[in-house]
C-alpha cells in the first residue's frame, strides 16, 4: 500500500469515510477520482482487510455517490474507465477566465480536473469569429468556462 497526495492516473483506490447514507464529501479528490475511472471505497475496506489479514475485494466497498450527488456515479465512472469509454471532456475544449472567483476552487483545482477528464485548456478567449459553435458558461457575469460542442 503507498498513499499519495493527489490523485493521478497512477492511484489504485481513492478511499473516503462516508456519512450514513454510504456517500462521501465531494472534495478535489473525489472528483478527480471521477474524472481519470479510480476506484472510490470507504475506510471500512481497509479497516476489514486489516483485520482479516488479507485484501478483501474492493468492489463491496465501493462509494455510493457524494453527499447532493447523484448516486452511483463512482460505479458508473470506474466502470466505462475499465469499458475504454472516453474520459467526459474528451474532445473538448475549454478556456478559463483569469478573473474566476476562486474562493472556492482555486483555476490550477479547475484545470487540473479538466484535464483529468481529457480536457483541452485554451490560453485566450476565443476571437468573435471563433465563437459559433461554442458555449459558454458565466458566473457573476464573468466567462468562466468555454467548450466547443461536441
């Protein structure tokens, strides 16, 4: 076993405690373990295969879903992870505001979960002419996001 400090294509499992409805908080980490497929199990894993000296399997440990989250999602993107399925923003394409709020996530947390995901990152705001085809999502009247249509 060898913990780490961020979670990269390299992590096995992403193990969380869990609230009583079998979910966890939805932290940078979590997400990042959405976005690259890693498996997402509950400290009860580790705590049970300590006790029984030996690796139980993981799948019956597996989160739920992050608390206000949809349920499943964990199993839903480990899943099409094994399947080959292309990671969410495959194709896609973004451009980050320098002006983002980030009292919440930081835009190095943003990036790097676009990435994760199979995101490309753009440096400059799309010219008006580049704009057909695109979307773009605001928060408090600042272009935070921008990806092209798949």
């Amino acid at each position: 076993l060898k913990l780490a400090e961020e979670v990269t294509s390299d992590v096995t499992y992403l193990v969380c405690a869990l609230d009583e409805n079998k979910c966890c908080k939805r932290t940078i980490k979590f997400l990042s373990a959405m976005a690259l497929g890693v498996m997402i199990v509950s400290v009860e894993w580790l705590e049970e295969s300590y006790k029984s000296l030996k690796w139980l399997n993981p799948m019956e440990y597996m989160v739920e879903g992050a608390v206000n989250s949809e349920k499943y999602a964990p199993c839903k993107s480990f899943s099409d992870h094994k399947k080959g399925v292309p990671r969410l923003f495959t194709g896609l394409t973004f451009f980050i505001d320098k002006r983002i709020d980030a009292s919440k996530l930081s835009k190095e947390a943003i990036c790097g979960l676009i990435q994760s995901a199979n995101g490309k990152l753009v440096n400059r705001f799309p010219k008006r002419l580049d704009v057909a085809g695109l979307r773009y999502i605001t928060l408090k009247r600042t272009p935070c996001f921008i990806h092209s249509l798949p």
